[in-house]
C-alpha cells in the first residue's frame, strides 16, 4: 500500500456520519434502511458514504434480493490497524520517524 491508498483510507474515516456508520456496523451485518434510520439520513446521502467506505475496503456491501447488506471489512480493518501501526510505531523504517 502506499501514501495515496493510506491518505483515502483516512479520509473515508474522517467524517462524523461514516464514523458513525461504522460504529453502527461493528457487532454485525446490517440492511441499508436500518442503517438509514438509525442514523436519520436520506438513501442518497448512505448511498454516498457507503461508496467511499467501500471503495476504501473498509466496508463490505453484499446484495439479497432486493436488500443490500453491509458489514465492517474483517480485511479492511486488518490493513487499516497495519497502516496506522506503520505510521506510529518508531525504529521500523516506514512511517513516523519519531522526529518531531
């Protein structure tokens, strides 16, 4: 992975309603009009951050008949705990350098 997928990746997180989403998927698979009102937002605003989430892998969608499903990315997830350790973890000669 490099600084551009990392920098998209952090961005995806970095609005409160896809931090938001994200908490709401974290103990399972839920529909999109669940999600929808849980949250209180419009089809065509979860439409649009849950492309971003998705397209950052850290969000998995999945259709069923006429439902989509989404979940937390178990994989997604792996690499972003790998992707910010690489930025804070000091002497491994990738990310922060400790400098500062």
């Amino acid at each position: 992975m490099g600084i551009r997928e990392d920098a998209r990746r952090i961005k995806a997180l970095s609005d409160e309603s896809r931090l938001a989403v994200m908490l709401a998927l974290r103990h399972g698979e839920k529909c999109g009009c669940t999600l929808m009102s849980e949250l209180g937002i419009s089809q065509p605003t979860l439409s649009h951050h849950m492309k971003i989430l998705c397209d950052a892998g850290l969000v998995v969608a999945r259709k069923d008949g006429k439902w989509v499903l989404y979940s937390v990315s178990a994989e997604g997830a792996v690499q972003f705990r790998t992707m910010i350790a690489s930025y804070t973890e000091q002497g491994n000669g990738s990310g922060s350098t400790g400098e500062g």
